[in-house]
C-alpha cells in the first residue's frame, strides 16, 4: 500500500487480548519469532504508544491494511485461525500488503475464470492499480503467503485462478511461511538491512568457509572437500546434485591418533537475546566412537583470549548418514562457537564431517523425531507412523503418530502416552502446547518454508464417553507397544488430518537424502491463559495489578510502587479515569467550547440588555424630573 | 497398529479451510475476503 503513513515503526506494540484462545497466543508469538528470524520488524507488547494492533478473538481471520493510525488498530484471530501461516499472513496486511493477486499486474501471470466465482464474490478479484499499491520492483511470487488458493471463492469445483505456468497451479496459495519473496518485499518496504535473531548460515561453499579459523592448538585441520572415499559421497547442502560445488568441512580421524583434535572456530558473533540455537548436520565416517563437542569461546575485557566453555558433547553418532543436531547455547557477549572433533578408539576409516551450519537467536526444538527412507514409507499403502516416545520439560511423555493412509492429505496427532513422572504430574494435562514442525531443509535457516501446527492441551475437553481427553494415559489410554515389545498406554490423538499434501510435501526441502526431520516442542503455556501477553510481568506487578480491573481495554501497568490503568486512545478519541471507565473525543472538546462560548455570549447579552434597561430607566427618570410645575430645592451637581 | 478412527480428534474436521473459507462459512463480508476497509474506529456513527 503506498504512502508512509501506513507504515508501522520497525517495533509494533501488540496486546493479546484476553477473547483469543490459549492455542492462538502461543502460534501468535511463534509467528512473531519468524518476523524477527527473516525480518527487521520486531512486536512488543504495548505500553501505551500511540498506536498498536489489539490482536482478539472475533468472528474469522482478518485484519486492516496498513497501519490507520486509530490508536487500537484490532486484527482478529477467531476460531481456526490459530495457524502460524493464517497469522503471518494477517499481519503482512497489517504491515500493509494487499493480496498478491490483486497486483495491477497480475492478468500476465494468471487468469480469473469469472464463471466459476461465487455469485457476488467477484469483487474479491479486483486489482489495485500502480498508484495506489506498488510492487516494489519485485516480480509476482505464486509462491506468496498472501497469494489466494486455486480455489477461492469458487461456485463448484473448478478452480477460479489459473496460472499461467501450469507448475505454479497447486503451488499458489501456500500456508507454510514468508516466502523469499514475500521477506523481499517487507524488507524494502520497511528499510530492513539485517533481521533480529538470525546470526548466520554457512553451508560451506565459498572458499572463506563463512570466515572460520583453523586453530593452531589441535592436531590437522578441518578440511573443506566436496567427497571422502569413506563417505560422505556429497555434500548436505545440494546432496551432490550440482556438478563441481557442494562443498563441507571434514575432520579426517584416520590421520591421527587416538584422542587427536581439529578445531574449527566460528567468525566473532555479538549476541543481543541471551539465547541461542546452533544447528548444523553431521556425518560419522570413522570408528563410530568419533566424538564432536561443541564449545562458546567468550571474550572479556579481562580475558582477550576468551573463555571456553564446553557446551555439549556429541559421542554415538550414527555412522553412514548425515544427521541434523540442535545445540542450545546462551551466550550473552562477543564470542566464537567452535567445533572439536576428536578421535575415538578403535580403527577408523572416514572421520567427521559438519555442513549446514545455522546459528540464530530463536529457541531450538525440543526434540528431533528423523524419519529415514520416507520415500519407502510413504509409497507404502496405508502406512502410518509413530515417532519413539519423548518427554516434555514438564515430564509428560508423548509421541507423535504422522498418518499417510488418507492421502494425498497427510495427518498429524499429538499422543500422551504413559511415562515414567505420571504419579508426579497434574493430570489432566493442563495447557501444554505442542508445536509439531515438518522442517524445510533448506540450508539456509531464512528461506526455509517449514510446515508447523500447534495444539494445546486443555484440561477441561472431554471425550465421548465423559473422560477428560488428557487425563493420565495409563487412566483413559489404550494398550500399545513399542517395537522392543514393553507395554505401555496411549491417549488419544489431537491434531489434524491435513496437516500437509503428498505434493507440497514432496516440494522443496521436506524430503532430502530420503530423510525428513519433523521438530517437536511441548511447552507449557499456561502463563498466557490469564491477561499475560503484556511482558511477563514481575511478582510484585502481579500483585499489585491483582486487584485492578481495567476497563475499556486498559492495561495495568505499576508506576511508582502504584497499579495505575494505562487506557487506550486513538487519534480523536481517549479513554481516562482511574479504571479507563470514561470516554473522551475531540468532538466533546469541540461540544464544551462552543457550549461555552454560546454561554458566555448569553452571558454578556444578558448584562447588556439589564445595562441598556437601567441606563434607558435612568435617562427616563431624569427626564421626568425636569418637567414643569415641580419647584426643586438644593439640588446638587456631580 | 493402525489407529481406531474414534482414537484421534482432528481440529480441521478432514477439510483444508483456507482464510476465505473460514470467513465465508462465518457469513463474513469482508473485502478481499480478509481486509477490513473501515478506518473510523469507536467513532460514534
């Protein structure tokens, strides 16, 4: 939408407000993360800034276009929206993108079948034209978060936007992430030169290795190579398909002795959130026994060396694959991460190599189910899947069942199972979300387009029958086993029968080397169930706001030891008093000065004509008193 | 084991509604399918 006052500032203010449901926030804030991972906007919670975008609960998925500058600017989330790609997608029309069809350009790269639109719908298909929206040099992206669906608003079955390129058909209408395109766009509109949380991605294939150093203090060094005899035969990155590049870095064990190093440093990293996700893949050619750690180098004004750290050590890496690796790191000053290999015992015929390195400042996945030979699986008939069993932070355990027997629609459920923290655990399960992600293994963590839904436990739903739908496993769950044979019960499944295409799936990066990677994070989100979308506020702010209801959509903040409301406002119209009970507008300021003036007009008239009154009364008595036959005595002159 | 139908609970009911699709269930008119156009808020009509 062109002109500048539309724009948002690169930090909007948001309220989660209380209508949303608790499923919501959490994909909400996970959406937020992926603006900040590709982008420069950042989302705060609103602290009375002029402007912000109240994100409720109403009837369906909407938002403005643009930023209105009408103070509480609403978005709506309503019943299944809670998609990370639905709110993406709304608040890229918050931030001022229409949809991508309706560029003025857009008859060139796709045609309307007006025949086949809904009755009165066709208005849905009009097109801004080049004054009032600009494309921002970018060319049209069938792949756009904010390109319609083949099918939208269509009278039958038949779809009512036809792509021009005949591949792009089933590819317009995507509901996984930002596309490259999409991230373009906002970033020139909104002068974005970095992002917030990402850090870096190296996929090894300019001669620079990404500015890493090779260490001095170990026994060889890292090499970068396109193959090893031993393995890997390719790279990670292009899995070999590009003739001449695909390049990793290997740390070959067989030239070195049993607890020989090679130590591979990153560039300098200045860290802003505290908190950090190294993610890379790794291959293990050698004895099996081969060992990569993972350490931060920290430097100080006192220790310009830096201090090292050991994070985390990897032993038991499969042999003969490359294998994906999340390491969470928290680091809070100018530091290297840096990667170890180190040999282990017994013959070694290959050694370690590393590709694909990631580093951002987002929270790493919890858990890494790594479905290997998908392909085989998936060409199987009524074939369906169970991941092996995890536990959440919290200690619930769980498994994922990934269904392929309705193709092409691909189904994903979230079990509770039996586990082994039950009797220490609040049963039913109260308000854990579980974020289930079929990771796009692009090398490069920005231009991924992964394929995430969440679902929340609530500890209310029922079943059928009357139970609680997240009681103990072991209480309303069904008899299972694992492929080792132990017994164990399984809750029912929560999650949904469409959760991606047999053909999107095959799209992109889902599937690579045959591997496909789906990330879990169980998390417990009970803290958004109240008024808490504001920052997580401290103890005393709680209580202090305890006892404060603000009406009319205020905040409570504390100021001075005190719970004070902060009401919203817009441009012409506020809401003040102690609670944001009262409503003002500059149409009342505009009421109370003409009132006044009119009043004050009365006023004077009223003392004119009483003037005018005593005066005319005054001339007349005098007059009288100068008539005839009247004889006056000492009469006196002033 | 293939899971009994009645075993799992599916949020999207077996259909992939798109944004439009919800709206337009919802009675929704809405411009573009998803944009609200009013740009007076709380402004009393």
């Amino acid at each position: 939408l062109i002109g500048e006052e539309y724009r948002w500032p690169h930090t909007i203010p948001y309220v989660l407000e209380d209508s949303l449901e608790i499923n919501a926030k959490g994909v909400i804030l996970n959406a937020f993360e992926r603006y900040r991972l590709k982008t420069c906007i950042d989302f705060k919670p609103w602290a009375g800034e002029a402007n912000y975008i109240s994100v409720f609960k109403e009837s369906g998925c909407w938002s403005y276009v643009g930023n209105r500058h009408i103070g509480r600017q609403e978005l709506s989330i309503g019943a299944n929206c809670d998609r990370i790609a639905t709110v993406q997608h709304e608040f890229l029309h918050a931030l001022g993108f229409w949809h991508e069809q309706s560029r003025f350009d857009r008859d060139d790269y796709v045609r309307i079948v007006w025949d086949r639109i809904l009755s009165g719908r066709e208005h849905n298909f009009n097109i801004h034209d080049d004054t009032e929206s600009d494309s921002l040099n970018v060319p049209y992206d069938y792949m756009s978060v904010m390109h319609y669906s083949k099918n939208a608003f269509q009278n039958g079955t038949e779809p009512t936007i036809v792509t021009r390129v005949s591949d792009f058909e089933d590819v317009i209408g995507q509901r996984l992430d930002l596309s490259d395109t999409d991230v373009l766009k906002l970033n020139r509109l909104y002068n974005c030169t970095s992002s917030l949380s990402f850090m870096d991605s190296c996929n090894f294939e300019l001669e620079n290795v990404c500015g890493m150093i090779q260490s001095s203090r170990d026994s060889v060094d890292w090499q970068r190579v396109s193959q090893i005899p031993g393995g890997p035969e390719n790279d990670h990155s292009n899995m070999g398909q590009c003739q001449g590049s695909g390049f990793f870095m290997h740390f070959d064990s067989q030239s070195v002795n049993v607890g020989g190093t090679a130590v591979l440093e990153s560039r300098i990293f200045y860290p802003k959130r505290g908190f950090q996700c190294l993610e890379f893949y790794l291959y293990d050619s050698g004895s099996g026994t081969d060992q990569l750690n993972i350490y931060v180098r920290e430097y100080s004004v006192n220790d310009l060396d830096g201090k090292l750290t050991l994070v985390k050590e990897i032993k038991e890496i499969p042999t003969g694959s490359w294998q994906l690796y999340y390491v969470t790191l928290q680091v809070t000053s100018k530091s290297r991460v840096v990667f170890e290999g180190l040999r282990g015992a017994g013959a070694s015929s290959g050694g370690l190599s590393i590709d694909d390195i990631n580093l951002s400042e987002t929270q790493c996945p919890h858990h890494i189910w790594h479905i290997r030979n998908f392909t085989q699986i998936f060409d199987t008939p009524n074939a369906s899947l169970y991941s092996p069993p995890f536990y959440s932070p919290k200690g619930y355990a769980f498994q994922i069942y990934l269904n392929l027997q309705s193709l092409p629609n691909v189904g994903i459920y979230f079990h509770l199972i039996s586990g082994a923290n039950d009797d220490q655990l609040q049963w039913p399960c109260p308000w854990q979300q579980a974020t289930m992600t079929l990771l796009d293994q692009n090398p490069d963590i920005r231009q991924r387009m992964s394929n995430q839904r969440s679902i929340t436990t609530d500890p209310f739903m029922t079943t059928d029958n009357g139970n609680y739908f997240w009681d103990n496993p072991s209480k309303v769950g069904k008899l299972a086993f694992f492929p080792n044979g132990t017994q164990f019960s399984r809750g029912g499944g929560y999650g949904t029968s469409v959760f991606i295409t047999e053909k999107r799936i095959k799209s992109r990066d889902f599937i690579k080397g045959n591997d496909v990677y789906i990330l879990l994070t169980v998390e417990d989100i009970s803290h958004l169930n109240s008024t808490s979308s504001q920052p997580a506020p401290t103890s005393s702010v709680r209580d202090l706001c305890s006892s404060v209801t603000c009406e009319n959509g205020g905040i409570c903040t504390v100021q001075d030891d005190k719970a004070e409301c902060r009401c919203p406002s817009g441009e012409d119209w506020w809401y003040m008093g102690e609670r944001c009970e009262k409503r003002g507008s500059t149409q009342d300021t505009i009421v109370i000065a003409v009132s006044s003036t009119v009043a004050v007009f009365v006023l004077m008239l009223i003392v004119t004509l009483v003037s005018v009154y005593c005066v005319r009364r005054k001339y007349r008595k005098g007059t009288s008193s100068k008539t005839p036959n009247v004889a006056i005595e000492n009469q006196y002159a002033f | 084991l293939p899971t009994p139908e009645n075993f799992v609970k599916d949020i999207d009911a077996g259909i992939d509604q798109d944004i439009f699709d919800i709206n337009e269930d919802l009675g929704l008119e809405l411009f573009q399918g998803d944009i609200r156009l009013d740009r007076v808020q709380g402004r009393n009509s």
